[in-house]
C-alpha cells in the first residue's frame, strides 16, 4: 500500500487507498514473521471472515511471499509447544480454506452494481483504485475468486442475477481464458437469469512477456495512469499508449457515462464502431431483454410501492416494467434509451436478492 502512494509510476492519492483499505479492510502483520506483509481478508456475504491471505510485496509490487493468517498463527503455536485452540484446529480440518470471493461482503451494501471478476485480490485493488468506488450504482465492484481453479460454481452462487465482468490472467497459450469462458457457460445454465462476459483484451494485445509470466490486469493497469479511466467524456477522449509485439498503437480511450465498462478500440476504428454501434448493441441487448422478460415473467411481485435507488421509488411494479420494456423495444440498440434497459437491470437485481 505503501508502494501505491509513493513508488509506483503513477502514485495514488492517500484518501484513494486509504478509501480501498476501509472497503476491503485490509490490514497489515505488525511484526514477527511476514513483519509488513499485507492481509487480505475473504468476508462473505454474511460479513464472516472465511479466511485472511497474507501477501509480501517487492517495490514493483510483485509477490515475494505468500501465507495465511491461520497457517501463521499455527506455526506460533508449534514453535512454543502450544496447544492449538479448538477452533483453529477445528479450521485446519476444513478442505476448503477460501471459500467465498475476495470482497463478497460488498454484494449486500452495494446490490444493483456491476461486477468485476477476476483471479487475485490485488488485482481488485487495482480495479478499484482506477475505475472508482462502487457508491455510484453505474461502477464495478471488483471481486477475486483466489486462485486459478478458484472460478468454481460454489463460490458464483453468491453473484445469481448480477451482470459479471471476467478478466482473467493471462496464460502462455491462452488456457486460462478458454477453461474460465467454458465454465462460465455452464454457471450460466445453473444460475439462471446471471450473465457472465469476458473481456479478451489482455488476449488480443499482451506481448510475449506479459503471457509467459501469467501476468493479470493489474500489471497492465500498473503502466497507465489512473487518472485517464477517471476522466468525464471529452470532445479529445484521452489517449494510451499500448505496446504490442510488433509495434506501438496509439489506442483511444472512450469513456461512456453510461456503461461502466471503458472500451479500447484503434483510432482508427473508432468512426466505424460508431457507425455499427447500434447494430451491435441491438444483438446484445435481444438476448438480455429476453432474459429479463422471462425473470419478469415468472416473478411476484410486491403490490407495495418499492425504492429502486436513492432517487426512485415505483408506484406500480406491473406498469413500471411493462413500460420501460415497450422503450427498449421500440429502440433496440440505441443507447441513448440505455437508462430504460438499465432500471429493469436494477429492479431485476433487487427481487433476486430479496427472493
């Protein structure tokens, strides 16, 4: 954390990380052994702490050390000839030591966003401190499975109904994105009404380096400034330079005040992604439009007025669907009718947490 406010390429600003610290409750070993390694506690939905991941850190912010809290606390008990209290030892028999997401405590506070998914918590971390909080109901919230074999259907049960974002790391031959894409589609089957999406930009532009060293988003966010995924839409959007195998490009960022996700597309492109937006969205939205209308369909719903967000409540549930839905069909595609698709969204969230 230390790192991130003075000796990365692009420090932070205290409030920033000190804000992610209070989010996630980081914490750190005071002293002994892993003296200033960092704890990464998994808190489930319940607000239980499951397990606490104890990192070290170099300068550049790659792991030199890795532990958990339990297995250190275990090893001070041995060292002394101690007797293990009942309930560490009641925990070491457990098969599964992390069994929830990294930051699934944050599902209940913050219940219409967007998530955010990837492997390792500081790859969270980093996802936060560039894309912003999620007090914003548009924004992410980032969460970590653990490890690779970690993207398991026990721990996406937690996510039913959301709209879930997947980074995963990188990989030499691409393996990782391909098994993680393929049980995806099979959460999807088991958790209906969920939508799980897969960025393949780290697959299309990662060089060599980057793919043999199985490195994650947070490496490839930890060379750009952060200041430039925080920026309003412009007339000018910000540019980022990318370094691929064969050559430098020069990429333009297009931030959508609408859409949490940034999209990264060539200068070049970008007139003709325009010119096909609609069409484009226009298929994403058919399937998505149809899953809400069959959720909708085979739902109860509240005769009470009910609050969407801090700014809206509904008088009339049956009407306020029908209506917002007749909107997006008439303008399939077009996002300018994009908040329409994206109060069903929320409403959608909110009976599936409540059911």
């Amino acid at each position: 954390m230390q790192n991130l406010i003075q000796k990365v390429a692009f420090p932070f600003e205290v409030d920033e990380v000190t804000n992610v610290i209070e989010l996630y409750r980081l914490g750190t070993v005071a002293n002994g052994y892993r003296a200033g390694a960092i704890t990464f506690p998994f808190i489930d939905v319940q607000n239980n702490v499951r397990a606490i991941q104890v990192k070290q850190f170099n300068e550049a912010n790659h792991t030199k050390g890795t532990d958990f809290l339990h297995s250190i606390i275990e090893k001070h008990y041995n060292r002394n000839n101690t007797q293990l209290p009942e309930w560490l030892e009641a925990y070491t028999k457990q098969d599964k030591k992390v069994s929830c997401l990294f930051g699934e405590h944050l599902l209940k506070k913050f219940p219409t966003n967007p998530i955010a998914l990837v492997e390792a918590p500081k790859t969270a971390v980093y996802g936060t401190l560039y894309f912003g909080l999620p007090e914003c109901s548009e924004n992410l919230i980032w969460l970590a499975v653990y490890n690779k074999s970690s993207f398991s259907i026990d721990k996406m049960g937690v996510l039913k109904g959301r709209n879930i974002f997947v980074f995963p790391d990188l990989s030499k031959d691409g393996n990782t994105f391909k098994e993680w894409e393929a049980k995806a589609k099979d959460f999807e089957k088991q958790l209906k009404g969920t939508r799980f999406v897969f960025s393949d930009l780290l697959e299309k532009l990662a060089i060599d380096t980057d793919r043999n060293e199985g490195n994650d988003f947070a490496d490839i966010l930890a060379k750009q400034d952060w200041r430039l995924f925080r920026k309003e839409i412009e007339k000018e959007p910000p540019k980022v330079q990318l370094q691929t195998e064969s050559k430098k490009m020069e990429m333009v960022v297009i931030v959508d005040k609408i859409e949490p996700i940034k999209r990264v597309v060539p200068k070049q492109s970008a007139f003709l992604m325009e010119k096909n937006e609609q069409k484009k969205y226009a298929e994403i939205w058919s399937n998505e439009i149809a899953e809400i209308e069959q959720f909708f369909s085979n739902t109860t719903f509240p005769k009470e007025p009910m609050k969407l967000n801090d700014c809206s409540t509904i008088l009339d549930v049956s009407k306020f669907i029908q209506s917002n839905l007749n909107v997006i069909k008439a303008n399939n595609g077009n996002r300018t009718f994009l908040p329409y698709l994206e109060r069903l969204r929320q409403l959608k969230n909110i009976l599936t947490l409540n059911n």
